[in-house]
C-alpha cells in the first residue's frame, strides 16, 4: 500500500518535470514582456502637398464668405462715386448707384438685387438704415394714376435719411429729413422741402407735399414748415458732408498727416 502510494506520487512528480521543461514558466514570460524595450513611435508623415492645397482652399472660401462691403449680382455691381463715403461695416448689393458727396454710414444695406437704388449728390443714409426695391409696386395703379412713380427707390440730393429707417420702392426728393426709425413702404412720395418725423410711418402710395411737417403711424400732416426750417434742411447734410470728409480721410495711406507737413513746408520756405 504504501510502495503504490510513493509509486504514483514519483509519477505525478516525473509528469509536472517534463511539463515544465516543455513550456517556460508564466512568471519568465511576465518578466521577459516587461524588461522588452518598446519600439519607438514613428513621427507622423508631413502633410502631402495636396493637403496643404486644399487647407488654401478652404482659407480663400472663408475670405470670400467674409463680409464684402460691394456685392456683385449677375451682370450688376454697385457704383460709388470717388469722393462718396461707404462705411466699411455697410453692404450694397447689385443695382446700387452713390453719387459724389454722397455717405452710407455704418450697418447700412443697400440691396438693389430685384431694382434701382439711387443715392444722389450730398445725401446721407445713416447707421442700420435699408434701402431696398421691389420689382414692381403692388400699388402700381396709385403709384400711377397719383405719382407716377416707379418701383425702384431714389435718395435725391442733400436727402438725411436718419438711422435705423426703412425704404422700398419709394422716392424722397431734394432736401428732405427722414426721421430715424421711419418707414416708407411702396409707391410713398416724399416731396421737396419736407420733413418726416422719426417713428413715422408712410403707407404705400401716399405723398407728402412740398413744405409740410407729417408725423405718425400712419403718418398725417401736423404743420407747415417755416421759411428757416426749409433753410436749414440742406444746411443738416451739408455738415454730415463735413463729418464724412474726417471719416474718409481715415482711410488714406497716411491719413492726413502729409498735408500738416506740406503746410509747414510753405510756411517756413522749407526747400524738398
């Protein structure tokens, strides 16, 4: 009994040897993993040069979705005078025409993509005003049977157009005040020497005759202006035409720095 037991215990002692032998011990293999140098990581590859093309591309795509301050559409592209002012935050658009003197101030859209916007000499639209027109009057019978106007929208001259005021498809004619936040809707007329007070609003087809004060929502005729009112209606564009002269002359390479030393020179015969 005790021969057979010593017997079998040899045996299981001769079977767990061999096994050993054949196969390396779990704990070398942890050991031998662990003190393994790690391969080194290989650098990334540099862009290929079709990337870096398609990086530009993407660069010119956001420059030209950028905000543009003259916006071409179809065979129309905006035409601004030399000595006119466009504020670098406004946007025209289209059938747009600004002649000389002329200021579109700050936030200002001129959107002349269905017709004409004209801004005439020494007139004024000032800051978050907009300017648009309608391919045709939906009041085309008043427009023509009463004013005879057509569907686009003219800013005549030493026109102030006050701020945050809306205009389509109307005509405001030589040497008038749009008060700010004023509204003037389809075939409206304002006429010469008159005067809009702010908040006001001009249903389509109405007209403001010559030398009246007109007020309201709908607006309505309150007075007769005075002969020093109408005076001083081209004076107030007149001296927003000053205050665009300083805002332009910003824009120079230099500013007007130049001129100051061209004064000195003359004055003190300082030879070039």
């Amino acid at each position: 009994m005790a021969a057979a037991s010593l017997w079998r215990l040899s045996r299981r002692a001769t079977s767990s040897s061999a096994a050993a032998a054949a196969a390396p011990p779990l704990r070398r293999l942890l050991s031998a993993t662990s003190t393994a140098p790690a391969a080194p990581s290989a650098p990334p590859p540099p862009p290929s040069a079709a990337a870096a093309a398609g990086a530009g591309a993407d660069r010119v795509r956001w420059d030209y979705r950028g905000q543009r301050q003259l916006v071409p559409l179809g065979q129309w592209m905006p035409k601004v005078a030399v000595d006119a002012y466009v504020a670098p935050e406004a946007v025209l658009a289209g059938q747009v025409t600004v002649h000389d003197g002329a200021s579109v101030w700050s936030g200002a859209v001129l959107r002349g993509d269905l017709n004409k916007i004209t801004l005439g000499f020494c007139a004024n639209v000032q800051e978050r005003c907009v300017l648009h027109a309608a391919w045709a009057a939906p009041t085309d019978l008043v427009s023509i049977f009463f004013t005879g106007l057509p569907a686009d929208t003219l800013v005549d001259r030493y026109v102030t157009v006050g701020g945050y005021s809306l205009l389509r498809s109307c005509t405001i004619e030589p040497e008038c005040i749009i008060g700010q936040h004023s509204i003037l809707m389809e075939g409206s007329l304002v006429e010469t020497n008159s005067i809009l007070e702010a908040g006001s609003v001009l249903p389509p087809g109405r007209r403001i005759p010559t030398g009246e004060l007109w007020a309201g929502s709908p607006a309505r005729f309150v007075r007769k202006l005075t002969n020093e009112e109408i005076m001083e209606i081209p004076k107030l564009a007149t001296a927003i035409n000053d205050l665009m002269q300083s805002h332009f002359s910003e824009f120079l390479p230099y500013s007007t720095a130049y001129l100051e030393v061209e004064k000195l020179k003359k004055s003190f015969s300082i030879p070039l």
